[in-house]
C-alpha cells in the first residue's frame, strides 16, 4: 500500500505510515521489514515520534489522531537480522 509517512523510531529502525491504516516498521540496516502494527483504522497521513521516544503519534484521515507503542518491533529485530543472514549468497570462493 502507499507508504504516507516515514520516522527514524531508533538508529537502526524505521516506522512508514501507509493508507491501509498500518505502521510497518523496517530494519535500515538489512532493509527487510520487521513487523507491523494496527493503526487506529483509519489511512494514516503523518507519524511523529514522541518526545519520550516510546510512543509513535499516529494521524489518520478520518479517525484523528492515536497513540502506538513505538516499540512494537522489538521482539522481531533479531529474528530479521537472523533471517537476512541465512538469505545472504554464498561467499565467492
């Protein structure tokens, strides 16, 4: 779906707004996505992060605005960075 908005939630993850109405937050480093998150059920316009860097302010078309967990990717990081790793080629001889 159209990714609508884009905020740095750490050094090594991105969360990107989209019109379905979901925050998917994506490794930088290995650029898969991590997971994803329900918004509040509305097309999301624009995401801030929080000043106390836990909690992502999430603006929707018609629902307003919300608040998620900026945190929710978490538990996936190393399981995508483990996982990227075993999708690498093997190295040339």
């Amino acid at each position: 779906d159209w990714g609508t908005s884009i905020v740095n939630v750490s050094d090594d993850v991105v969360a990107v707004g989209s019109l379905n109405g979901k925050v998917t937050f994506f490794d930088v480093k290995t650029r898969l996505r991590v997971t994803e998150a329900a918004g509040p059920g509305s097309g999301i316009w624009s995401l801030a992060v929080c000043d106390d860097a836990k909690h992502i302010v999430v603006g929707t078309r018609s629902k307003g605005a919300s608040v998620i967990a900026a945190s929710a990717w978490e538990p996936s990081l190393a399981e995508t960075r483990q996982r990227s790793l075993e999708e690498q080629p093997p190295a040339p001889n």
